[in-house]
C-alpha cells in the first residue's frame, strides 16, 4: 500500500526533473470588452482592455516580465423628467482611459512534466484621466435648449499584488495559464485631490482568468 501511494504522489508531482530552463522568452496577453446596460439601456456601463506581455527566465523556474497596454471604462446613465410642459432629458458620461505599465515577477513550482503551480508578484501603475460630460435637453412644444459641461481630472493609481495561478503546456511553445483570485493593493491619487487606498483579497472560483502564452522554447 505504501508503495502504490509513493508510486501515486510521484506520478502526481514529479518535481525532481521538469523545469522552465533560464533564457527562456514568453509573450502573453489579454484582450477583454464588457458591456452591461439597465432601465432599458438608459444606464450602460463599458469597459475595454488590452495588455500585451512579456516574459523572461532569469533563472530556472523563475521569470520576470512587463505589461503595457490601455483601458478604458465608459459609464453612461440617461434620465428623463417632465415639469410642467417641459421634457427634460439629462445625459451624464464618464470615461476613464488609462495607460497601463505592470513590471512583475513569477516564481514557478513543478507539478508535473506539463503542469506548473506559480504565484505572481506585480506592480501594475495606470496613469490616465477623469473625463465627465453632463448634458441637457429641455424641450417645450417646438422650442429645444441645450446646454452642456465637461470636467477633466488626471489620476494615478500604483499598487502591489499577488496572484496564483496554474500554467499547462499543451506542448513545448503554447501554455494556458488560469489565476484564482488577488490579494493586493492600490494607491488612487487624483491631480488635486485626496489619495485613496484600496485592498482586495479574493482566492475563489467566480474570479478566475484564462490566458494563452507563445513560449520561445530553448
């Protein structure tokens, strides 16, 4: 019995001999796009994002990379309101674009020739803006007035963050990796205001991330 358990947890984790050879060079990436709208599309939010990555083994098993990339959240909401004999319709638009620069470092352990175990130490800065739009329509019979504002705010934002996350290697050039969860945290500093920091910590299955990696094997 013992020798069936032995022989199982070798199978299982074979860690004496696959590693991730010093040298090697990765590129990833995500692309992602969401929309979610309400009150019959009178309330829409956007969101959009794209960040291409690279990585490089400075030792076995171990790797450090950069992301740049950009995202932008669009939030729309609409609201309507009849005084008198007046139609009033009120536009409120919020965009946040931001430049992203995420520098990290990863550190993998092996579970099997073609499954590793990772955790992943990042420094993600997004340098962007506030833009809000406010508009109204007021209509009475056929007379319409319109009158508009915008505000614009710059912002950055730093923070520290610690991912695991599973990478399989379907062969020796392309992976899918999955993260579970974040534990992290961000400083939120608008050009004249006051900074605000952030915290999260989340390990469960409704925040998982997929992604694919070309692996410049050596």
């Amino acid at each position: 019995m013992k020798k069936v358990l032995l022989a199982g947890a070798v199978a299982l984790f074979g860690l004496s001999n696959a590693q991730i050879a010093q040298g090697t060079v990765y590129l990833s990436g995500s692309v992602g796009y969401s929309q979610q709208e309400t009150n019959n599309g009178n309330n829409k939010t956007e969101n959009f994002n794209v960040l291409p990555t690279v990585g490089y083994f400075v030792a076995p098993n171990v790797a450090i990379g950069l992301g740049i990339g950009y995202q932008t959240q669009k939030d729309t909401n609409i609201t309507t309101t009849q005084l008198g004999g007046t139609t009033i319709v009120t536009t409120n638009e919020v965009k946040e674009p931001a430049f992203v620069v995420a520098p990290f470092v990863r550190k993998y352990w092996t579970l099997s020739d073609k499954l590793f175990i990772f955790g992943q130490l990042a420094v993600p800065m997004q340098f962007g803006k506030t833009e809000i739009e406010n508009s109204t329509v007021a209509t009475t019979g056929a007379t319409t007035s319109t009158n508009s504002t915008s505000t614009e705010a710059k912002y950055t934002q730093v923070g520290v963050t610690v991912k695991p996350g599973l990478d399989y290697f379907l062969n020796k050039n392309w992976s899918i990796e999955a993260t579970i969860g974040e534990f992290g945290y961000n400083n939120y500093k608008p050009k004249d205001g006051e900074a605000t920091n952030n915290y999260s910590f989340g390990l469960n299955l409704s925040s998982v991330t997929f992604g694919v990696k070309y692996v410049f094997a050596k």
